[in-house]
C-alpha cells in the first residue's frame, strides 16, 4: 500500500497506503532513509513475531477511517487473503470497490469514484458505467494490484522499519492486556507519528493501529484473523476489459 492510489498506469493499488516502511495510507512521498535504530531486543523480537503471526494467519478483515482537515471523511473495509482481496472506499459521493482474484482483478464504481478515487479520466468512467474493469493475471496492471493488495504487503505496510526507533510498553484495551509499538518517521519534511496494539496474549495479532501526519488522522481495525475467504469473480456480463476502457 505506497501512495495513495498509486499505480502502474492507472492501475488501481492499495487504497490508502504510505510507503513500505509504515502504516496504511496517508498520501505522502516514499519515506526516507535513516541510520539503523537500536531497539531493544524486546522491540525487535515483537516486530519479528508480528510478522510471522500476520503472515501465518493468511486473511484479515480491515477497517480503515481516515480524517483530513478540510477534506472530511474516507473509509475503507474489505478482506484481505494471501490470493484474493475484496475491498471498498467511499469518499464523501464517491465510492469504488476493488476484487482480486487467483485470475483476474476488477475494479468499479461509481461515476465520480472512478474519477476521484482510481483516476480515470470522465470519458473512460463514461465507458466503464456500471460494469467492472477486468485485468486478466499476468498483466502488469493485475501484478501490481496483487502485489500491493494481497497479505503478503501487509506486514511491511504495518510494522516499522528497522530504521525506526521503536518504543514498546503494556496498555490496557477492552478490558484486556495489549502491547503497544510506538514509532515516528519522517516524509517529505513531515513527521509520522504511529501506534500499532497487539495482542498481549496468544499470538501477536494487530488489533489497531492509528496514524497521525500534519492535519491527518488515521484509523485503522483488524478483526476476523484467519477466517475462509471466497472472492468471487464479477458476473461475466457485467465486465469490461481494461483495455477497452483506456483505449
């Protein structure tokens, strides 16, 4: 999840993401390099484990919220598999859903989501109308969208870099015990402030996590860890192929 709605050629990618080194979504440029932090072992065993139970968990239902001074209110949800996501983003008007699948990815929306939200241009929404965008595996557009839609981007998208200096300590949360990661990075003269909560007990499972830059706010909610997901492919008569739509 990079930028936000980032792609190869207007190929649609994870919806509000930051850069590889931390947290989903907020827009800015790629983050910069900094010298190596030395956590304590205790940081670095925990971002470690993170890792390993997110990835060894395979799916993950995701909400996230975000607040932007002046431009209200974005939110996204959707389930994220190791070979299939299924997502949608509304922002204000403007909606967009967002399929991938062992075969293909699609994409829809409705006319100002298309514009707004995967920039395409009015005349390509006016081609797509109500039917989804169709990107066959193999395509570049599909292995971009896979590769920063499916679990396999998530861990790098959540857990700080190992440039980060990390602080960890215990909270309370629900009536429960949580670890909490703290961290800070800088983009583009902006400083990024995250928190990430896991599960104290059994395995490391983010429960959320909030980001903060400037006159944005973010949110994010993990439930569902480990849960079937089937992603079905759209109805063959209500898809257009991306080609048809940019050509």
């Amino acid at each position: 999840m990079r930028t936000y709605l980032a792609r190869a050629r207007k190929a649609p990618r994870r919806l509000f993401m930051l850069c590889a080194a931390g947290g989903l979504g907020l827009g800015l440029a790629a983050c910069g390099t900094a010298p190596v932090a030395h956590n304590s072992p205790a940081e670095v065993a925990l971002v470690k484990a993170v890792r390993s139970a997110v990835l060894a968990k395979g799916t993950v239902h995701v909400v996230i919220r975000r607040n932007q001074k002046g431009k209200g209110n974005e939110t996204l949800y959707g389930d994220i598999g190791n070979r299939s996501a299924d997502e949608t983003v509304i922002s204000g008007s403007a909606k967009a859903a967002i399929r991938v699948t062992p075969q293909a990815s699609y994409f829809s929306g409705n006319s100002e989501g298309l514009v707004k939200l995967l920039s395409l241009s009015k005349k390509e929404a006016a081609r797509v109308g109500n039917r989804w965008v169709e990107n066959k595996a193999g395509s570049k557009e599909y292995k971009a969208l896979f590769s920063a839609d499916t679990m396999s981007s998530l861990p790098a998208s959540l857990l700080p870099a190992s440039s980060d200096a990390v602080t960890l300590k215990s909270s309370a949360q629900n009536g429960g015990e949580v670890k909490v990661l703290t961290w800070t990075q800088s983009s583009s003269g902006q400083t990024i402030h995250q928190q990430l909560f896991v599960s104290a007990t059994g395995a490391p499972l983010p429960s959320r996590e909030t980001t903060k830059v400037s006159a944005v706010n973010q949110t994010l909610v993990f439930s569902d860890w480990g849960e079937h997901l089937d992603v079905p492919a759209p109805p063959a008569k209500d898809v257009i192929a991306y080609s048809d739509v940019t050509g």
